[in-house]
C-alpha cells in the first residue's frame, strides 16, 4: 500500500515535467535552468516520499542524507553547464516568412575559451520563458559573420557565409528541429 498517495502523485508528475525538460524536444532556450530545478525538485520530493515510507529512524536518515547529496551534486552540476554555457549576442535578426513566428537570429557568441569573435545563426521562435532556440549555422573561432541569411521557403532556411558558400538546413517549425545543422571546417572556403 502506497503512504502519502497525493506526494507519490505530485512526485510523479514533476518526475514527468524532469524527464521531458531533459529530453527538451522543443529546444527551449531557457532548457538547462528549467531542467536543473525540475530534476532537483523531482529529487527531493522523491526523497522525502521514500524517507516518509520508511518506519526506521536511521534508514529514513541516510535515505535523507543520500538525497541531499544527490541534490548538492546536481545543482552543483547544473550550475557550472549554465555558468560555462555561452552567452549569445544578437547581432541582427530576418523575420520568417509570412504568417510565421518564426525568426533567424544572427549571434555573436561569447564564451571564456576563445579569443576573437565566433558568429551562429540560430533559428528562434517565441519570446520570454518559452522561446525555442535552435543551431542552424556556428562559424569557427575569430571566423567572420555570415554574409546573409534568409528563409529559402517554408522549411528551408539558407546561410551564405563570409567566403560566398551556402549552406541550407530543413527546420521543423513547431519543435525548431534543424536538418542538418552546418559547422565549416575552415575559415578560407568552403
């Protein structure tokens, strides 16, 4: 027989809302802080549902113990993927075609590993805590912007980079899912 069935629920269901946030099938832009607080708090509910069923005081002690360490180790962890993740500088952005949320957002990124300027396109929809941000285009390291971006059709989104290549990617414009996601391999053709 299940104790507290309505925590064991609310566990569930946040367990749930954890495992879609880490699994992130529509590319939220805020996805790592929304995963990191949804699989902490699934966590400790866990944790507290468990210790809760336990009738002996030292075993519901150490499953305590055990989960706060869980706990300190994940937030530790996702900490450092937010503090080391880059910071993305909108440089411009080209509105999708008619009718569409979509958006292509040209972005210098910023990071503490690399000395000059790297450049990305990123597809975007939505704005505030439900914006969706997808790679479609990442320059190399000290690499110029791209040349021009624009939405080719419907689907299709084209980048021409600095040296005249083009590259063209097949999006999904409900999950931002992009196909495939362009890397040059130098700076001086294509």
């Amino acid at each position: 027989m299940i104790r507290h069935p309505t925590l064991a629920v609310v566990t569930l269901v946040v367990a749930a809302v954890a495992a879609f946030a880490v699994v992130d099938p529509f590319h939220l832009l805020v996805a790592p802080w929304f995963a990191g607080i949804t699989v902490g708090l699934g966590v400790v509910l866990l944790t507290v549902w468990i210790a809760l069923a336990i009738t002996r005081r030292l075993a519901r002690a150490l499953v305590a113990v055990a989960g706060g360490l869980v706990v300190l180790v994940w937030g530790a962890f996702t900490w450092a993927s937010i503090v080391i993740s880059p910071g993305l500088s909108v440089i411009r952005e080209v509105p999708g075609p008619p009718g569409s949320r979509l958006r292509l957002a040209i972005v210098e990124v910023q990071t503490i590993a690399v000395d000059g300027p790297t450049y990305s396109v990123r597809l975007r929809a939505g704005s505030g805590l439900l914006t969706q941000d997808s790679p479609v285009w990442v320059g190399l390291s000290e690499g110029a912007a791209p040349r021009d971006v624009r939405f080719a059709g419907d689907t299709t989104v084209e980048v021409i980079g600095s040296g005249g290549c083009g590259y063209r990617s097949t999006v999904s414009p409900v999950t931002l899912a992009v196909d495939p996601v362009h890397r040059p391999l130098r700076l001086d053709g294509c």
